[in-house]
C-alpha cells in the first residue's frame, strides 16, 4: 500500500515558481541554441556545395579533391543530417513548454520533456558510437604498428 501512495504522489508532482522560472529560462536558452542551430546547419550545408563546387579544381593530395564533388556533398550533408535532429529536438522543447507551463498543461509539458530527453539520449548514443570507433581504429593502428616491426 505505501508504494502504491509513493507513486501517486509521483504522478500529482506539482510544478512551484522556482521550477517554472527554471523551465522557462532553459526554454529561453535551448530556442537560442536550437536557433544558433539551424544557422549552423544552413551555413554547414552551403560550405559543403561551395566546397563541391571547387574540390575539382583543388590539388590532388586535398582531402577534398580525394572525394570529388559527389563525395564532398555526401559528407556535408550527411554530417547535416545527423545533426538536425538534436537541434530540432530541442527547438521542440523550447516551443512546446512555455505554452505547456502557461495553461498548465500536463500532456504538453510531457511532450516537451520528451523532446528534451530525447535530445540527450541522441547525444548518448552517438558518443557511444563515437568512442566505439575510435577504439575500433585505436587497436587497428596499435595492431597496424606493431605488425610493421
């Protein structure tokens, strides 16, 4: 019976001023990160064409003339692509819970929460990612070095 209590007291959480003011300025700041965002993506973007445009034209030992035009477009984009979500997330927290906190709306502010966690379960998954290749390519090169002796 008491965990039953706990978890209705879990569930009917009320929200005070402090918590409010907390939400709303992380809300202040995660539309002007998710803005700053997006601006980085476009600009990221258009690098990446701008770069295309003259990997055929750069020396031949330049990490972009290596790839072409095609390869160099496929990498901007693709680095575009896999960050988009993030910052799109958070641009959905940022919007979804002023309103959410304003008409003291449950389904709402979950939603935004949501949005948030999920902006920091991608970051956890792509670090994982991340540090699972660069050991990947650390016992590659150590393995690499030590069979060249």
């Amino acid at each position: 019976m008491d965990n039953h209590n706990a978890s209705t007291e879990l569930f009917s959480l009320e929200i005070d001023e402090t918590a409010k003011s907390t939400f709303l300025e992380m809300a202040r700041w995660t539309k002007f990160l998710s803005i700053m965002g997006f601006i980085f993506l476009g600009l990221f973007v258009i690098a990446g064409i701008v770069l295309a445009m003259v990997a055929d034209n750069m020396p031949g030992n330049s990490p972009f003339a290596v790839f072409g035009a095609v390869g160099t477009m496929v990498y901007f984009i693709g680095i575009a692509a896999v960050t988009f979500y993030p910052v799109y997330a958070l641009l959905r927290f940022s919007t979804g819970i002023k309103p959410a906190i304003k008409n003291h709306d449950k389904f709402q502010f979950n939603r935004a929460l949501r949005s948030l966690k999920n902006t920091f379960k991608y970051y956890g998954i792509m670090m994982i990612v991340f540090l699972g290749i660069y050991g990947v390519v650390i016992v590659v090169v150590a393995f690499t070095g030590v069979m060249n002796k």
